[in-house]
C-alpha cells in the first residue's frame, strides 16, 4: 500500500482555529486509514499540543505554537521546506493564504490541494490595501495547482477560470451521524447559537451582535450564544461590541466547546444563524439541521449548497445588518415558521454523510496519483 502526507496548520484542537477544515481533515483521513499504509498529518503547533494518533492517523506539529502569527509564520516555513524532501507517494493540503505552501507546486505529480474558499478581493475589505497580498497569493495557489478538491461548485468554477488545466473534484463535507438521533428542544431561557470559528470578520459576528440587539428587542428571554474556537482578541472584540450593542449580559461567548457540550447546544438552541460574509460550505449550519433545527445563514457559495434555502434556512445578503436583524425577528416573532423549516431539516440533511464523501474522494486519489 502507498503512503499518504497532509498538511494543514489547522487542528480541532488548536485554540485559535478549530474550524469545519480540520474537523473535515480528521472525517475523512480516519476513513482513509484503511487503504493506505501509512497517514501522516502534519499541523500548526499550539499551546498543549502532543504528537498522537487518531483512528490509525499520525498527528504531529511543525513550528512552535507561542502565538498564531509566529505560529503559523513557522509552520509555513518549515512545512514548505519539508513538502520539498517529502517522500510520501501522495502529498496533500488543506490550502490557506495564511500558511501557504508554494512548494506544493513544484512537485505536481504527487501534490493536491482542498480549496474551501475563493475570497479574491474581498481580502481589501479586511485588510485594506494589504489585502493585496493574500489576494496574489491565493491567485497563486488556485492558478498553479494540478489537482484540486473542491467542497463548492462555486470554487470549483472559479479555480477552472483561472486554471483550466488543473483536474479538479467537486467533494463535499457532511456531518456526525449521532446528531440525527438527537431529541430535539428549547432550553429555558432560550437562545440563539452561532457555533464555529470565533473570528468576527469573516464569520459576521459584528454583524450578528447588531442585528441580534435590534430582533430581540421585543424577546427580552432570548440570549445569544456564541460558541467555538477564537484567539482572545477575538473574543475581547465581540465582548466589546456586545457591550457597545447595549446587550453584554444577554450575549455570552463560549470558547473551546467540547463535543458534549456542542451537541447539547445544537439540541436545546432556538435556531442557529451563521451570517459569515463568506463560506466554503458551511458544516456547523449542516449540523444544525442534522439536528433538526432551523438555519438563518447568508447567501454565500458555501451556504447554498449546504443547505436549501426557503426549506430548511432562510438566507440573507452578507454584511447587511438591516436584513438578518429582519430575518432574526421573522424566526423569533413566528413559531409556525420555524416548525416548517424543522421539518425540512433531517431529510435534507441525509444526502451528507461522511462515509459517502470519504468514499468517492479516495476513489479519485488513487486513480489520480496511483494508477488505480
């Protein structure tokens, strides 16, 4: 059997990401595991962290986790210099602009990528004129790539415009069966969740403080929990901007969740909102109606595909206050509403499971880099 390297400075456990990628990471390389001889990932060093195996999967760090910038700054540097002396038969990478590695594009035969998000100039939004510079490199990776995952079609299209050599396979995320099975409810007081990646920019945290101090005017009972993995000046941000929203004490933020604790969230919330500006695909909203529950999200390429607007979410422009804060009120003000969308939520969340993606993905990675 072949030898499979990935490398992916995220990790479930890292304390300043956490996010859908690396939960993706850990799904599908567990059900690699068995064709392979040998799976070796290799991460972002972070504060706590200890080389382990998982489901027959190697985990080890590169770099020093002292902070995330000097973090990811040395990761990239030593897992660039590592891919060129790699000698696993297949390479691959959960591509990011943050922690690029270039050097995946000089050894192409064994090389792939998984590409989440297209951001394009959307970095100036953040950045401002700095933005340039991730902008140029993620043209880079996305031109220079030979092989590609996709987990949108968007992406996917976007990739083909700007590499139409590159083979390209339109994947997919999926979620925990066991979310199916949970019994649905509304914890007293109630509560709106958002679960994933505490960053307030490109998640729409900002955006969902504002809108959720205006909907829940007339719901002095409803809170608004945010629960995931962020770096502490992320979470002293959205305190702040809680503070600033006039609603500190009916916000709470929860960092570092465990899996109990999420699925407990999932079960218990209201309804779940992720107002991301943009998504690659969008797992913890899928989550959300695995667990039966209504999504309000935005209208980004990620979101459309996971989830199907006007049956199980309803969907609103990125950025737009006005929009979710009116979209919020509708969930809040109309229980009818919300049962519909429930009702809608199981069904549609069945045709992702990981087995399934698991199954195809290995399929093309052999015949792609092993002739099989």
């Amino acid at each position: 059997m072949a030898t499979l390297s990935f490398y992916s400075y995220d990790h479930i456990g890292n304390p300043w990401c956490g996010g859908g990628g690396a939960l993706r990471d850990i799904e599908i390389l567990r059900r690699f595991r068995p064709a392979w001889d040998r799976i070796t990932v290799y991460v972002g060093d972070y504060p706590g962290f200890v080389a382990h195996e998982r489901d027959g999967v190697r985990y080890e760090s590169l770099g020093t986790g002292r902070s995330e910038p000097v973090s990811r700054a040395l990761y990239a540097l030593h897992a660039n210099l590592r891919v060129l002396l790699e000698r696993a038969d297949v390479v691959g990478n959960d591509v990011s602009v943050y922690a690029p590695l270039l050097a995946g594009l000089l050894r192409p035969r064994r090389f792939f990528g998984i590409v989440h998000h297209r951001i394009g100039k959307r970095y100036l939004e953040r950045f401002g004129w700095w933005g340039w510079l991730p902008w140029a490199v993620e043209r880079l990776l996305h031109a220079g790539l030979r092989n590609v995952v996709t987990v949108n079609g968007a992406v996917r299209e976007a990739i083909r415009a700007v590499n139409p050599s590159a083979r390209l396979f339109d994947s997919a995320n999926g979620f925990d069966p066991a979310l199916l099975e949970l019994t649905p409810s509304v914890s007293e007081p109630p509560f709106v969740l958002f679960l994933g990646r505490l960053d307030p920019f490109m998640k729409g945290l900002d955006v969902l403080v504002e809108a959720f101090a205006g909907a829940a005017r007339g719901h002095p009972e409803v809170r608004l929990v945010l629960a995931g993995r962020g770096a502490p000046h992320a979470i002293a941000q959205l305190e702040r901007r809680a503070r600033a929203a006039g609603v500190a004490e009916r916000v709470e933020v929860r960092p570092n969740v465990e899996e109990a604790e999420k699925r407990r969230l999932l079960a218990g919330c209201l309804f779940f909102c992720s107002p991301s500006r943009f998504e690659g695909f969008g797992i913890a909203a899928l989550e959300a109606n695995a667990a039966g529950k209504a999504v309000l999200a935005t209208d980004t390429d990620g979101f459309r595909e996971s989830l199907d607007p006007g049956k199980t979410a309803l969907l609103v422009p990125p950025g737009d206050v006005a929009a979710l804060r009116g979209a919020m009120a509708r969930l809040l003000d109309e229980p009818a509403l919300r049962r519909t969308l429930e009702a809608n939520a199981r069904p549609w969340a069945r045709r992702f499971t990981w087995d399934a993606i698991a199954e195809r993905e290995l399929a093309w990675l052999q015949e792609t880099f092993l002739g099989r």
